[in-house]
C-alpha cells in the first residue's frame, strides 16, 4: 500500500447515475473520489470523463466485491476518510405486498440494506486502524435513506422495509463508532428526480401540484448532494446519528 495522498478520499457507491453521480461529482471538487457502478460502465465512465474520479465495479450485495472496493481504495490512496452508502435499488416489479416474492425481497435487501451494512463494518475498521496510525483525522459515514423509511408504499414492501432498517443501521454505527470520533450521518431523499422514480412521473408530478410537499418541485440530485458537501466539509462535528430529510418538506405533520 502506497503512503497516504493529502487530499481526503472518498467512496460513493452507486455513483454512475442519480443521486450518486451527482454526490461524486461535488466530492470531486475536494477530494479523490471511488465512485462505484455495477452495471453501467457507460455511466461509469462518463462521469469518469467528467470529473476524474475513479471508477470500481462493485456489486455491494457481494461480499468478495465489497473486499476489492476497500483493497483498491487503500491500495490507490493509502487512506479512506468518507463513505457515502448510496447504491440501491427499487424492486425490480411493483408488487402487492400479499404477493411479494422472496427472491425479490432477498434481492432488495442484499443490496439496500445488508450490503450497506457489511461494507460499513469493514470500512469502520480501516477508518479505526487509519485513525491509530494517523492518516486521517475526522473520518465519516453517510447512508442515504429515504422517506419511504417511515412512509407505507404496499407495493414496494421490501424497499420500505430496507430503508427503514437503514434508519437503524446509521444509529447503530453512529453509537458505536463514536468513541473513534468517527461521525454517521443519514441523508433521507423526498421525491427525487432519478431514473428510479421516471416511471411514476406523472404521479408525482400532480401530487407535487397539489401540494404533498410545502416546497411545490421535484428534488435533484445536487439537492440531496449539497447536504453530503456540508458533512464532508465538517460542518456537523457536533452531530452524530443524525437525520437531515431533503425532501421539499414531506415529512412536516400538516392540517
């Protein structure tokens, strides 16, 4: 392993399209980025194109993939200060929760919730081990959530369900890696307009018009990646755990 860069490095999974590209392409402007893909390549390399970030297949459902992403981290730079848990994904058919398969309740949580879960206990590691040996600092987590954590959509029970344990996961993390110094943070979307969302458009569009957010537009991705910067930036130290909703204002009680 070389030693460390002095520029701070971060990993952004599921970064060739979304939210996550757009997280990597602000990370980009302060630190050395990892932005990982699975299956688009083409996504991939534009944005590496774009940027200069470098790009690393890994399919966070998979436990080989998730050692490789932080071998080739360390290996690259030498140090890892930021982990934005992005990646994830809507099942693959809009289902009834009475008719909910298992495989496709399995699928969703490998990759939306095990997976984050697993590559952040590795990653929690090598932050610890990094801290000890004084190549970084003030390391930090980001999971980005979403408002379907604490909102009912029965026909995508197992995405609910994902991010939901999600909400868990980063108190879990940010209680027991705090002793580190080691800071977690949660990042729950509203309605975002990605490519995940483009077939439910027009739904969401006249809903927005009718008023189900305060803030009457569709978030981008340069919303919710405006908020990463300001962690990443350390302008939280005194937060830990927290949940920040960019979400137009979805989740405020109203009458």
């Amino acid at each position: 392993m070389k030693g460390p860069t002095e520029t701070p490095v971060a990993v952004v999974t599921g970064a060739s399209r979304g939210i996550g590209r757009g997280i990597a392409r602000e990370l980009a402007r302060t630190h050395c980025v990892v932005a990982t893909y699975k299956g688009r390549l083409d996504a991939a390399e534009s944005l590496r194109a774009e940027t200069g970030v470098e790009i690393f297949r890994c399919d966070v459902a998979s436990a080989a993939d998730r050692a490789a992403l932080l071998d080739f981290t360390r290996e690259r730079f030498g140090r890892l200060d930021l982990l934005v848990n992005n990646a994830g994904m809507a099942p693959r058919q809009r289902t009834d929760l009475l008719e909910t398969s298992e495989a496709s309740y399995d699928e969703v949580m490998a990759v939306n919730l095990k997976g984050p879960f697993f590559l952040t206990q590795r990653v929690a590691k090598a932050m610890i081990d990094l801290l000890k040996a004084g190549a970084i600092k003030h390391p930090q987590i980001i999971n980005i959530g979403s408002m379907s954590a604490y909102t009912s959509s029965v026909n995508r029970a197992a995405y609910c369900l994902s991010k939901a344990g999600m909400g868990m996961m980063t108190a879990l993390y940010a209680d027991r890696l705090s002793e580190y110094g080691i800071n977690v943070y949660e990042i729950r979307p509203g309605i975002i307009e990605t490519d995940m969302t483009s077939v439910v458009q027009a739904k969401y569009d006249q809903l927005i018009t009718d008023g189900l957010t305060p803030i009457r537009r569709w978030g981008q991705p340069d919303d919710v990646a405006r908020a990463v910067v300001a962690i990443a930036q350390d302008q939280l130290p005194f937060s830990t755990g927290e949940v920040i909703n960019v979400d137009g204002g979805f989740h405020l009680r109203r009458l």
